[in-house]
C-alpha cells in the first residue's frame, strides 16, 4: 500500500507534508508520493513545470517515507485525478490511499467522473482535530455506503473506500508563502510602508513564516533561483 498527495506545490511547505506524514504512521503505511499536480496552459503560475518537480524533489530528500511521485506529469493533456489514479493502478497494482482535504470532499462532485474514483483507490480526508466535520448533503449516503473506521479494512481491501482523519493541519498556503519571499526578498518595498519600523516588521514576520514551513532545501533552492520575487508572481 502507498499514500499519495497530489497539489500544485508551488512551493511544497511542511503544512502540506507534516499532517501526511502524521497519518502513515496511524494508517500503517510505509511511503507517501508527493504528485505535482499538471496545470492547464491558461492557468498562471510563478514558476516553472521543472522548478516546482526540483523543489518537490528537495522535499522528499527531508524524509525517507517521502518520494516525488511524477506520473501526472507524463500524462496527456487534460488531466483529471480519475485518469491519474488509473494510471497508477494500471502500472503496479499496488493499493493506494489518495489523500484529500475537507475542502475537497465538499467539492467532490465537481471532479471529472467523481463517481469511479473508488475504482482505483480508497480516499482518505484529512480533517483538521479541531473541526466539526459535517458532511455535505449530496454525498452522505454516498459516504454512509462507503465509509470505513477500520485501517485493517484498508490494507485488506484494494480499493473503494473513504477514511475521515484527524489530522494536525496548518494554517499556512503556498500563497502566503510566494508573498512572504517576495517580501523578504525586495528591495523596494519602502513606498509600500509608512516608516522604516513597519518595513522591518514586515521583513522579520517574512523570514519567520518562510522558516518556519519551508524545509531549507526549498529554501535555498527559492533564493538561489530567485523564484517568487517578482510581484507579478504574487
């Protein structure tokens, strides 16, 4: 059995790895693929395809359990999860657990042939501990056939089933985390604050959030590259 976290990893941070990781040890599970998501060429993007598989890469160096998973990326033109999963399957076999967030179970029903996805994996939703999950409408009698409480019943079926799972998620984006390099990075941000305090305020709360969630690697990588900071890569 393997885990898999598909995004657009523009950069990867811990807020996206640490509450995977929290969840192959309570799911048993040995490996975590980290799959860069294909974007579609209308969607803009600070980097490039390359830079953002190379940050993944860097990422997964950080932890043995982690592997940059790239068959997405291989695949024709338009990507869907249901085509990536088949795929997947299709190459070993192997039993896989797709992990989501809430967000996305909420928008289920807008994927591409939603419906087979349990054909080629069991779906794990990554809960924050805190929330009160309560899900939407449309698929609770989806989720009342499917729904699973038990891990054996994961390792010892191939496919077809949901997991709902606390886990420690972060309160930090990718989003946030393109602005605070470009500001940490500027030089001519003084127009933007009133003195020269707030512009160092505005400095030291940047290097703290990038410290903070970006594994070094992709630190250095980001400023060796001088990716994200221009403002048009906000």
């Amino acid at each position: 059995m393997r885990a898999i976290l598909g995004g657009t990893f523009n950069p990867p941070h811990l807020g996206h790895v640490s509450p995977a990781l929290h969840l192959l040890s309570a799911l048993n599970i040995d490996a975590l693929g980290l799959m860069p998501c294909k974007l579609p060429p209308h969607k803009s993007v600070a980097v490039s395809e390359e830079h953002r598989v190379n940050m993944v890469k860097l990422c997964c160096e950080q932890d043995k359990r982690l592997y940059p998973e790239l068959i997405e990326l291989s695949l024709p033109s338009p990507s869907y999860t249901v085509k990536t999963l088949r795929a997947l399957k299709e190459r070993d076999n192997k039993t896989i657990c797709f992990f989501i967030g809430a967000d996305s179970l909420y928008n289920l029903k807008s994927w591409f042939e939603w419906e087979r996805l349990l054909d080629f994996c069991h779906l794990v939703v990554m809960r924050r501990d805190s929330d009160t999950f309560t899900p939407p409408d449309d698929l609770v009698e989806w989720l009342k056939a499917n729904k699973t409480e038990d891990v054996l019943q994961l390792h010892a079926q191939p496919n077809g089933l949901v997991f709902l799972a606390d886990t420690p998620l972060h309160p930090v984006s990718s989003t946030q985390l393109r602005s605070a390099v470009q500001t940490d990075a500027s030089s001519t941000l003084q127009e933007t604050y009133m003195n020269e305090t707030a512009l160092h305020d505005a400095k030291f709360q940047a290097t703290t959030l990038i410290a903070k969630w970006l594994p070094q690697a992709v630190s250095d990588y980001i400023y060796t590259h001088r990716l994200y900071q221009e403002l048009s890569n906000k």
